[in-house]
C-alpha cells in the first residue's frame, strides 16, 4: 500500500517567558516580528503546510504561556504531540537553566513511550543581541548531548535568521517519529 501523502503534525513550543516562543512562530509563519510584549495566555495554535519529498506536511505548531500565572495546560494537551521544540534566550542564563524543568514537564504530561527517543529540539534564540550573550554555543550542545543528542538552533525571530532551518528540521523529525 502506499503511504499516506499528508500528515498533520502536533508541535508543542515550551520555554519561559520572553525568550520569544510568540515571536519565532510569528516569524516562521508571517514574516512579522514586533518589539512590542504581549505574554501569551494559555495556549493558542497556528498552521503553516510545507512539502517534504512527495509529503504535503502540515504543521500545527502550539505556543504555549511561559508565565506561570497563564498556564493552565492539562496532561491531554500535550498527548499526541509529535515534537516539543524547547526554547531559551542566549542572553538569559535562567532561561537556559530552566531547560530541565520544561523537558521534565514535557515528558510526565506528554507520557510519551519511549521518552528517550521522542523527538525534542532546542532554539537558542535573540542570537542577534551581540555581546550580551550569557550562554555559550558549547553549554547548549553539551546539554542537548546530555539528553541524547537532542538538535540544536541558534535563531533571531527579529532578523529571521535560522528560523526556516530550525522549523524544517522540527517538521522532518515529526514525521519520522509519526
Ligand atoms: P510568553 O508568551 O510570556 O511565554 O513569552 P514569549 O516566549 O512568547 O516571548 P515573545 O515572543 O512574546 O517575545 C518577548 C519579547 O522579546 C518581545 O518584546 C519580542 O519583541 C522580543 N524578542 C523575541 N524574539 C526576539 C529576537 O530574536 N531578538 C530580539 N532582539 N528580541 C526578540
Ligand atoms: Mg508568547
């Protein structure tokens, strides 16, 4: 039989608040960006179909609140999720930091099978911010090796940059691991 030519995909963005879960999405799916804050409450979704090989993919890419006030996300939200892109700021330490708890959360409300093997991927993001840089290229390969070799995307949602990249690999690893 031949294999389904579409797939709709389930993609959850974690990370905390203000590193630009918001933005990138804007980015990847409008070409906008905005200085302007607005926290995110709850959590909303947008899609965007892209083709890979003869496949019409359509990702549905969840943003999620970083603060804690706004999050009201049950267990079955996060089920059938085909991968959890997990977001810091380069220029934020404690957005680094907090890299473990997301991951933990992520993996007790998702309950995937095999947790090792579920598909994560890490943005580090604001990489257009220069010398105000607080964590390194080398920490955050270190940390994505430390949880089996988890793919890793320095990106900019105000200049665009990597965005694309890292959101192909994002929609490549879901399918494989659909
Ligand atoms: P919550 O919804 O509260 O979880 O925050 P969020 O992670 O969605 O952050 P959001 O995308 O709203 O961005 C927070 C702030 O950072 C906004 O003022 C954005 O304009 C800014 N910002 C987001 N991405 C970038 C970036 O790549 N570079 C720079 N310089 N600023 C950014
Ligand atoms: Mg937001």
């Amino acid at each position: 039989m031949n294999k389904p030519r579409r797939a709709l995909l389930k993609v959850i963005v974690l990370g905390d608040s203000g590193v630009g879960k918001t933005s990138l999405m804007n980015q990847y799916v409008y070409k906008k960006f905005t200085q302007h804050y607005k926290a995110t409450i709850g959590a909303d979704f947008v899609t965007k179909e892209l083709q890979i090989d003869d496949k019409l993919v359509t990702l549905q890419i969840w943003d999620t609140a970083g603060q804690e006030r706004f999050q009201s996300l049950g267990s079955a939200f996060y089920r059938g999720a085909d991968c959890c892109v997990l977001v810091y700021d380069v220029n934020v330490q404690k957005s680094f930091e907090t890299l473990n708890n997301w991951h933990e959360e992520f993996v007790k409300q998702a309950d995937p099978v095999d947790p090792d093997a579920f598909p994560f991927i890490l943005f580090g993001n604001k990489i257009d911010g220069g010398s105000s840089r607080m964590v390194s290229e080398k920490k955050a390969r270190e940390w994505c090796a430390s949880r089996g070799d988890i793919p890793h995307f320095e990106t900019s949602a105000k200049e665009g940059y990597n965005v694309n990249e890292a959101f192909l690999c994002v929609a490549k690893m879901a399918l494989e691991g659909e």
